[in-house]
C-alpha cells in the first residue's frame, strides 16, 4: 500500500538516557538496528541527546541508519552560549534535524522567525528539517486544529519558496495534547489534518520531497492503525523509541 514512498521512524530519545545509557544503548542494538531497517525497508533515524550524538553517529558509520539531532541554532556560529551549530551537527555525520519541537517552541518562546532561519541553517549544512507542527488540547477542542497547523507551516514554505535546489524536508505532525499522555486522535481526525498539511505543501511537490509523519503517544498497538492513514508515511516516537524492542515493532508496522 505504500511501498512507493520513502518510509520513515524517527526515534526521538529527547533526554531518556544519560551518556552511558545512550552508549550502552547503542552498542547492544546497532546490530539489531540494521537488520531491522533490511528487513522492513523503512529507514531509521536516531536522535539521541547532543552529548552522545558524535558516538551514536560513528557506531552507526557503517550502517544506512541515519542520526539526526533534536535541535539546533538558528544562527552560523559566534556568541551563543549552549548552542549548536548546524555546521558542527554536519562535521558529526548527522542528516536530519528536528526543528519546531513543541517542548523547543515552548522552553525557547521559538518564533516562526527563528525556525525560519533554523530551516536555512540546516539546508545551507546540507541537513533535512524534521519540522513539528501540532495544536494545543484547547485548539483542538475549538475546532482551531486546522488554522494552527497551517498557520505553522508558514517559515516552512517562506524558504521553500526561495530555493532553486531539490530538498527533502519530513513534517511531523505531533498534537501537543498527544504527547506523552498516550492520548491519540481518531484516524478521521488525523487524515483531515494531514490533509491540511498536504494542502500546505502542495505548490512544492514538484520541486522538493516530503515525508509526513505521526508523533504522539505512538506505540507497538495503535502504529498499527495509526498505518491505515493514508497520507502517513512514518511516526516521530519518543518514549517508546527508548525500548528497542518497541521500537522495533513500530517500524515493523511500516512495512510496505
Ligand atoms: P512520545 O513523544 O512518543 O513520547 O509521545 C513524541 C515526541 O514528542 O516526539
């Protein structure tokens, strides 16, 4: 059923695992991982914490699994005390970045500004943008699911518009009431919302690659239904991705 698109998981391990935990992680599943991507065809994306990133990202040099980062700077380097520059997650290995993470957008008050200039920085250091967009319970409530999302999409499509290269960009559409709550809408819900996003990005198809993925609460049971939707080409997991055996199911439940 979707064995033409580019199948995506992203596991988002925010800060579930100290350095040694990462390390200890990564070491006792690497072998595993590869396997798993051979045999569901649906790539991986690892995006441990920044501290273990360069030794996630070595392990896995010789594999086809990716590592991505979970944030970084929306400037190119100078006086930015805690900050990460797109260059240096380049330099590392890593191929993707996620950007627009609603627990970023609301620690960092991150403007549509600032993730403008953070898409910039990861194009100009040849990285894909894993962009989150999601409402609030009170939006989604109100009916206002549709607007926000939209809405959201704006710094996104400002610097699509600009570019004369192909990129690939993955959007996440990750309902802030569904994180972490093991609360998740129902498929007609989100096959609405992810008809919202295609619409967004329908005037850049020609021109760029896009992969649209779930996050929220996802888990071995309901990725399975979660798959059903049609425009759904992978999930964004968080706690779930910590636990490999989990997370191997998920990805499982990609299979083409
Ligand atoms: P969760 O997190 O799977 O633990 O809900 C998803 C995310 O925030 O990316």
């Amino acid at each position: 059923m979707k064995q033409n698109v580019q199948r995506l998981v992203v596991a988002n391990w925010k800060m579930y695992f100290s350095f040694n935990q990462a390390i200890e992680w990564i070491e006792k599943n690497k072998r595993g991982l590869n396997e798993l991507e051979n045999e569901s065809g649906t790539k991986i994306i690892l995006c441990p914490s920044y501290e273990s990133l360069s030794y996630v990202a070595e392990q896995l040099k010789k594999t086809s699994i990716a590592v991505g980062a979970q944030n970084c700077s929306a400037h190119e380097n100078g006086a930015y005390t805690g900050q990460i520059a797109a260059q240096s997650l380049q330099e590392i290995g890593c191929k993707w970045c996620i950007i627009g993470h609603s627990e970023v957008r609301t620690a960092c008050d991150e403007t549509d500004l600032v993730l403008q200039s953070k898409i910039e920085r990861l194009f100009e250091h040849h990285l894909s943008p894993i962009f989150c967009v999601g409402e609030t319970l009170k939006e989604y409530e109100t009916r206002n699911g549709h607007e926000k999302v939209s809405n959201q999409l704006i710094p996104l499509q400002s610097v699509l518009k600009r570019l004369h290269q192909s990129k690939t960009v993955a959007i996440a559409y990750e309902p802030l009431w569904s994180i972490g709550t093991g609360k998740v809408a129902s498929n007609d819900y989100l096959q609405e919302l992810f008809g919202v996003i295609e619409q967004s990005i329908e005037p850049f198809q020609k021109q760029h690659s896009f992969v649209l993925l779930y996050g929220g609460s996802v888990d071995e049971i309901n990725a399975v239904r979660l798959w059903q939707i049609p425009q759904i080409a992978g999930f964004l997991v968080g706690k779930a991705s910590t636990d490999f055996q989990l997370l191997k199911k998920i990805v499982l439940s990609t299979r083409g």
